[in-house]
C-alpha cells in the first residue's frame, strides 16, 4: 500500500472527518486570543454565541437536506419572508404572528420536498425555483421595501433579545433548536431513516424505508427552520425585509460542510454543524481583526466551502464527478 493511497485514506476517515472542524475551531480561537489578548472572555463569546445563533438554526435547518444527500438553496428566501410577514403581522395579530410566520416557512419546505420528490426535480433545481417563488411573493408583499418593526411591535419581541443568567435569549434558543434536531436525528426513525437514504437510497427502499416521505419531511424542517432564523433575526434587527437573509445563503451551507457532514450524505449531523457555525462567525471576526474588506467575506466563503467539500466528499458513492 503506498504512503499517497495511505494519507488519502486517513482523510477520507470519518474520525478525521469528525475530528478536523474540531481542531480548527480551537486553533481559530488560539490564534484569536494571540491576536487579541482578552478574547476569551465570558463576555465575548456570548457575543460570538449570539452572532452565531440565527446562522446556527439556519445551517441547522439545511442539515436535514443535505444529510439525505439534497439541498435546499430557498432557505435565504424563506427566512427573509418570515421576517417580512413578522413584521407586517405583529401590529394586527400580535404573538400570533409567530406560528404564522413560521409556519409560512413550513409550507414553502413542504412544496420544495413535493416538487423534488413527486415531480422527480433534483433538490437544487426544486429549492431554487421555490426560492425565486418565495423571494417575489416577499418583494410583492413588502411592496420591495424593508419593513420596520414599530414600538407595540419591538414589545412583543423584546422576549428574544432578553437576556437570561448572562446569556443572550438567542442562544438559548438556537441551543433548544440544536438539541430537539440533535435528539430527533439520533433517536427517532425518522433520523435513522434520513441518514439511511443519504447512506445509500436504493439500500434504503430495498429495506422498506418510504423514501419519498423522509425527503418530504426533511425539506419541511429545513423551511420551517429558515423561517424561526428569519423571525429571529427581524427581531433582532427591529425590521423584516424581502432581502433580509440574502447574504446568509452561503455562510449556512458552509458551515454545515465545513462542521463535517458529507455533501453526499449519509455522514454528519447538528452536532458537527454547530462546530462549523462557530467556525464561520470566527473567520468573520478574524477577517475584520486583519482588516479584510467586507465585500469579499463571499469569496473566503467560497474558498473555504471548496476545501471543505473535497475532504468531506464520499467519492466511493460517485462514479463520475459531475
């Protein structure tokens, strides 16, 4: 066996795979603290946590898709169409216009599993034609403009920027989110039916898993989840907007492939993508530590997806790349 076939080997591991975003993350936050001494503060990292939380639930929501070897590229719609109906229903609906917002979300991740599995249209063509759907139902909506969230408005979200024994709401929330989605994935059928189909499909329906239904619902907690980031976020920014969320698209993806969870699928979980989310925040503060422009925050994001993806990569499940 030779030493190159030995290394590829010991990459392509799933405790390397595991083990990798670890590491990085420490180190990240090492060199962090060398940079700029103080860093490690209970104070800051409830501030890295709180910055972390909406992109969190976000990343976590796509986790489901991807896990089943799919993808959901509507979820910077569905959540800037949540902060708008937030937004434009707090005045009117009051604490109803959560579940509705919400729920919005869910309906639009129902439509996108409908249409990938009963229309046979693969997941990014279905998420990104839902999300163009979503994104001109939002500008429609909000008559293209973003959306205050007036005085009786902001006292019926001051809940979500409370804090609570020194720790932010939102991270309490993102935490609830990241453990609920943790515990479903690893306990219930449906999570061992979801990483089953990722594994392998054809294995999956030869063993009697209904295929169809575990994408169905996968997509749904994907939008219903893009929804709770957006009206988190409208909270926290006293405003909903059609555009909101747009530059969250790929900081989300990247964290769930960056935490470890194969782009195939099959491999990952909540878990490795809360390791991710922290990474992406702190190469943020990092690039805004070493003065890197904040225009070009995408192309690091790009850079970093492009590696991350060919460590995580099962090639043994792809015969051709394409």
């Amino acid at each position: 066996m030779s030493e190159g076939f030995s290394i590829r080997q010991v990459f392509e591991g799933k405790w390397t795979q595991g083990a990798i975003p670890l590491v990085l993350l420490v180190a990240l936050l090492l060199i962090i603290e060398v940079a700029a001494p103080g860093f490690l503060t209970g104070e800051t990292l409830a501030l890295l946590f709180a910055n972390t939380a909406v992109l969190f639930i976000l990343a976590t929501g796509v986790t489901f898709a991807i896990l089943l070897g799919g993808i959901d590229l509507s979820i910077q719609a569905v959540a800037s169409l949540a902060s708008v109906m937030l937004a434009q229903l707090l005045p009117s609906l009051g604490f109803a216009a959560f579940p509705v917002a919400i729920l919005s979300g869910l309906a639009f991740g129902l439509l996108s599993g409908i249409v990938h599995v009963k229309l046979r249209v693969p997941s990014f063509v279905a998420t990104l034609a839902t999300g163009g759907v979503v994104t001109g139902l939002a500008l429609w909506v909000s008559n293209g403009r973003a959306i205050t969230i007036e005085e009786a408005g902001r006292e019926k979200t001051a809940w979500i920027n409370a804090t609570i024994f020194g720790l932010p709401m939102v991270v309490l929330i993102s935490a609830l989110i990241g453990i609920v989605s943790f515990l479903v994935l690893r306990y219930t059928r449906f999570g061992r039916q979801a990483i089953a189909v990722g594994a392998g499909e054809p294995a999956a329906w030869a063993a009697g898993i209904n295929v169809d239904r575990t994408k169905i619902i996968a997509f749904a907690a994907s939008g219903m989840l893009a929804a709770v980031a957006g009206v988190v976020l409208a909270a926290r920014l006293s405003s909903g907007s059609p555009v909101l969320a747009n530059q969250l698209l790929l900081p989300a993806i990247a964290a769930v492939i960056v935490g470890g969870t194969a782009i195939t699928g099959g491999l990952g979980g909540v878990a490795r993508t809360a390791v991710g989310a922290l990474i992406i925040s702190i190469v943020r503060i990092g690039m805004t530590f070493v003065g890197v422009n904040i225009f070009l925050e995408n192309m690091v994001f790009g850079a970093v997806l492009i590696a991350a993806v060919a460590i995580t990569i099962d090639r043994s499940k792809i015969a051709v790349i394409k």
